[in-house]
C-alpha cells in the first residue's frame, strides 16, 4: 500500500468494546505499542476518532505498519472506519 500523508480512525456508533490502535508488537493487556483507545458509543451517538499525521506535510505514514485490535481478540474491520489521505487526494478502505 503506498503511503499517506494522514489516517484517520473513528469507531462506528453501534458496536461495543472499545478499540486499540497501535504499531507492530501491540499489546493490549500492557497498552506497549498503543497510540490510542477508541471507545465507541454503543447506543448509536458519537464515537470517538483518532488522525495520525505526518508533520512533515509528505506521504510518510506505512499504513500496513499500524494495526487495531479489541482486547478480547475479535474481529475489528467491520468496527472501524479508515480514511486514509494522500497529498492532493483521499482515499477509503
């Protein structure tokens, strides 16, 4: 996948159990390797997002190299909605 300039990670509204995003090596149980925790608004309001961003204004960013994962090991891709953005246009998956 080629790099993007910023990825942004919002859980969608009606799912429980909060969400851990984070690098390689992530660790739920001790939060080594987690950027943040997104919780989601089980009865459907707002949910919580979380925009990793290159400073530097390039495609920087890996995508293959940040992963999101639940603490209780179930599936997460149905959970989470991803945007990627790459200079001068944006991307979803």
């Amino acid at each position: 996948m080629t790099p993007a300039q910023s990825i942004r990670f919002q859980v969608i509204p009606g799912y429980c159990g909060k969400m851990h995003v984070g690098l390689k090596g992530m660790s739920v149980t001790t939060c080594a390797n987690v950027l943040t925790v997104l919780w989601p608004n089980c009865s459907g309001g707002h949910s919580e997002n979380f925009t990793l961003s290159d400073l530097s204004g390039n495609n920087g960013i890996d995508p293959t190299t940040i992963y999101i994962a639940r603490r209780d090991g179930r599936r997460t891709d149905h959970m989470v909605r991803r945007t990627v953005w790459r200079k001068q246009r944006q991307l979803r998956w």
